[in-house]
C-alpha cells in the first residue's frame, strides 16, 4: 500500500468534513494534527482506517502524512497558526467568499462584498470505465494505418500504451472512437472535426495525442514542417500540456531511433518565448526567465520526468553550443534532450516544429508577420500544410469571444491553404 493511494481518500475525507462547516457559512475552518487524528478514528470509513493500519505499521504518523502532502502542496498550512491546516478546497471557498470590491488599498475593510451566498455540494467525480485492452484497440486501428507504415506505427502505439511497470494502458471507449476517427482523417481531403467531451482527467489528451503521435510517425523521415497547431485559451494550461506531450512522446523515441528516425519535435509560441539576442543583452527583455546557476530557468515548462516537480535550466555552455537541452539542477542526464524543443523565435521560425503550441491571441498577433508563415503552416504547398488543429477547452469559446475565435482560424485557414485539415476541439463535462 502506497502513501499516494491513500492521499486521495484521506484528502476527500477531510474535504466532506470540512463540508459541514462550510455549508453553514463558517470559512475559516481550520484543522489541528490531533484534532485531525480524532475525527478519523472515530468518522472514517472502515476501509479507509483499515488501508491507514498498513501505513502506521510501516512508521507513518498522521504529523509526517500532512508534512508530506504539504510539501507536495497538496494540503494548505494557515499561516500564522501552530500547526493548522485546512485543504485546498477550503481555502478556496474562504478566499471566494472573502472577494470584496476594491478601488483602493484601504478599500478591504469596507468595500462591498461580491459573494453574496455560496452553496456546495461535494459528490465522487466519475470516470469512463477503461475497459479496452491495448491488444483490442489496435486490432481496430491498424486498418486505419497506410499499410506501408504499419508497421512502425504498431510500434509507436504499444510504446505510447505502455506502462512503467509492466503491461500495458486499458482505454476507454471515448479514446478508442477518438482514435479511429482522428487516424481515418489524417491527411484525408476536405475538412471536418471532432469534438471529445468528457470530465476532467479523464484521458482526453490522450485521446488526441496517440492518433496524431502514430500520424507523425512516418512524417519525421521528412524535412521538418508544422504537422499539429495546439491552441490554448490560457499559457499555464498550455504549458502544463506542453510538459505533458513531451513525456509522452519520450515514449516514443527508443522506437523512433530503432527505425533511423529522429524524436518528434516541440515549439511554445508565447510572450516568455526569448529572441536569440536576449541572453546576450546587458538590459535583458525576457522579464520571467531567472538565473539558475550557470543557466536560465525556463519559466513556461517543468520537468516532464518528474510530474513537473523541478525547473528546467538552459545551460550556458548549451545555449552558445546551439543545442537545446534542459537539465534539472545538478542532473548529468537531460530531462528533454536536445533537438526536441524548439526554444528561442529564430528556431521556431528557421526550423518549424511539428507540434506548435500557442494561444490564440499570439495567432492572431503574429499571423500577419511573414517570419512565422512556416511555424504557422501558411503559404506552404499540400503536403507541408498543418494536418490537425487542436482547440483545446473549446467550451471557453462562447458569445463575443467565441465570434472572434471563428474569424481568426477563417482566417489561418484561408492562409494554411490546407485541403487536408482535421481540426479537433476538447471540453470538459
């Protein structure tokens, strides 16, 4: 029995207990260790104070528990308080309904609050069931594949199913549809789309990204082109998915290499995104990179071998080299090694990648810049036109921003000049 398999429940167990307190109006709920200790000995379900007696066995406390999820910031520690927590859920009813309209510093003391009445409702979130075995789900994707890459794309699926111990993922029927329809479209003339709908992390990332893994595949024998366009409404979701398509596609390169093919390659369009020059100038511009050592932090992408857990620095000797590969602090060992991910515009704009991520502000913004007509896939000929769109959190779209986000894809489109672009658009439920 693992510490992390039991985080979860305790951490819903708190939460409903908290409940009470926060439905009466009472925000400021807070929790001492032994106060914590007596309401789960004498309220936690049988089976939860049964997994409990396997950690206490092994040495843990309740004290190095909270000390632990603290630190992993998984529980919030009231400042200026001995030893008192509350979860994250708590503290951020308290600080919601603490919102208050401020034109002033002053203002907090008197400004009018903006809750006027919160009700909460805490139930299990539900998941798809998993219940397609990797087998299965290639026995209904291969006829999708071009028979002359079979082969290798067989080969990159069961590499992207596979687990860190052994075995591999069970999918659920969602993917699979995704899956087939995504794999079928690729490359195909016309236009049309798809839309996955389903609740938070429930595997729709994955939904998109092994159909159009396994379609880039057998593009990487080719001169690089923009192949995917990841759009996201917000540059943290974007980064936290930047981070996690680079680990998945790691997966990918001891099959890559095994058939003469180089790893599939990553760009960020974003305000942190540096110019060459940056690095090198007195007065630097690239206001959120820091100084780490004898490199840069990279402030819009964590480490994708650890759960995003550690900054990843640019080294100097790496940089003046021209190689872009990022360390953690004091690793000999690369967590994204170089040649997968393109950093500065220049790269971007020279070399273009195969997945571009970028929001739709900075697409509308540079889209009329003729450096970024190759990073954006416009003015190419076909087979170097963008073949996937993604719109990530496409239920953000909606009333006057919705009509904006309409004309500026009309217009990328009208540029890309792609017959064969499949766009693909999330949401949650």
């Amino acid at each position: 029995m693992s510490v992390q398999a039991f985080v979860g429940e305790f951490l819903t167990f708190l939460e409903k207990r908290e409940e009470r307190l926060l439905s009466w109006g009472f925000y400021n709920v807070r929790w001492t260790i032994p106060e914590i200790e007596d309401a789960f000995s004498a309220e936690a379900p049988p089976n939860l104070q049964g997994l409990w007696a396997v950690l206490a066995g092994q040495g843990h406390t309740i004290e190095s528990l909270l000390l632990q999820m603290r630190q992993r910031s998984l529980i919030y520690q009231v400042p200026n308080a001995d030893a008192s927590y509350r979860t994250r859920f708590a503290e951020g009813v308290r600080l919601l309904a603490s919102l208050r309209q401020m034109f002033k510093v002053d203002d907090w003391a008197v400004g009018p609050r903006l809750v006027s009445d919160i009700k909460l409702k805490i139930s299990p979130r539900l998941y798809p069931r998993r219940d397609q075995s990797a087998s299965s789900v290639w026995e209904r994707l291969q006829s999708n594949c071009p028979p002359t890459h079979a082969k290798l794309m067989r080969q990159c699926f069961f590499a992207l199913a596979a687990k860190k111990e052994t075995g591999h993922f069970s999918f659920s029927g969602f993917q699979v549809r995704a899956f087939e329809h995504i794999l079928k479209s690729y490359g195909s003339s016309g236009f049309n789309g798809s839309v996955v709908c389903a609740g938070t992390g429930s595997g729709k990332t994955k939904a998109f990204y092994v159909p159009a893994f396994l379609s880039i595949a057998p593009a990487l024998a080719r001169a690089p082109y923009t192949k995917i366009i990841a759009i996201y409404p917000r540059n943290v979701l974007l980064a936290d998915q930047l981070r996690e398509a680079i680990s998945e596609a790691e997966k990918l390169r001891p099959v890559l290499a095994a058939n003469g093919l180089r790893p599939i390659r990553f760009g960020a369009l974003l305000g942190d995104t540096p110019y060459a020059q940056w690095f090198d100038d007195p007065k630097p511009k690239y206001y959120h990179w820091s100084r780490k050592g004898t490199g840069a932090v990279i402030p819009y992408l964590k480490s994708p071998s650890d759960g995003g857990r550690n900054d990843l620095v640019w080294r100097d000797a790496d940089r003046q080299a021209g190689r872009t590969c990022l360390f953690r602090e004091g690793a000999s060992q690369p967590d994204v090694p170089d040649g997968v991910l393109a950093i500065n515009r220049e790269d971007l704009q020279a070399n273009p990648p195969d997945v571009l991520f970028i929001s739709l502000e900075m697409l509308n913004r540079e889209m009329c810049n003729p450096h970024w007509e190759a990073a954006f896939g416009m003015r190419r000929v076909a087979d170097q036109s963008p073949r996937l769109l993604l719109l990530d959190e496409v239920h953000a779209h909606e009333g006057l921003s919705g009509a904006q986000v309409a004309w500026v894809l009309r217009r990328w489109r009208h540029w890309a000049r792609s017959g064969s672009l499949r766009p693909k658009a999330a949401n949650t439920a």
